[in-house]
C-alpha cells in the first residue's frame, strides 16, 4: 500500500517531501501540482514538466489542480486559472500521469 500526499505548489511538494522522507520513505508518493487558487505562481508547461520529470520517481500524479469559479470572480483570474489546469493537463498526458482535480 501507499500514501498519495498531493500538493497545491511546488514549495508545498518540497516542504512535503522534506517532512515525509520523499524517496526514502517508499510507502509515501506525491502529486505534484498547482491548485487554482495558486495559478499565479504556475511557471508554465515547460518548467512545470521539467519539475516533473526531476522528481519523477516520487511524483505518481498531477494534482491536486481544477478550477475554482467561487473565489476566482475576475476573467482575468479565471483565464489564468484556466491555462494553467490545461498545461497540466498535458505534462499528465506527457508523463502518462493520473490527475488529482
């Protein structure tokens, strides 16, 4: 068995994975991703695949990511929210990933 810890950036998949014992701990996995509340900090596709395939032996999904239409009112928020759950879309189909949304 194994503990899926998703995380909603990449400082939080960090601070997780130092407090868990990331690969050193084989029972704890991770999902790597952004929640939409956090979209603004997304570094785009290309930064976020190769985040992916840095951690690849840990990371097990894409997650925890969506969209957030109650806090996110502004177009502008809910269009960067949006490009960013596509982008992660991709690195999951890239990387043969399931999806925590």
């Amino acid at each position: 068995e194994r503990i899926l810890v998703p995380t909603e950036n990449y400082s939080t998949f960090l601070l997780a994975r130092k407090r868990l014992g990331g690969v050193n701990e084989p029972v704890i996995r991770f999902a790597l991703g952004y929640h939409p509340l956090n979209y603004s900090e997304f570094p785009g596709e290309e930064e976020f695949a190769e985040m992916v395939a840095q951690w690849r032996d840990e990371v097990v999904a894409i997650g925890e990511i969506g969209l957030d239409h109650h806090w996110l009112k502004e177009p502008s928020e809910r269009m960067g929210a949006i490009e960013a759950f596509v982008a992660q879309l991709r690195v999951a189909v890239e990387f043969d990933l399931p999806v925590v949304v």
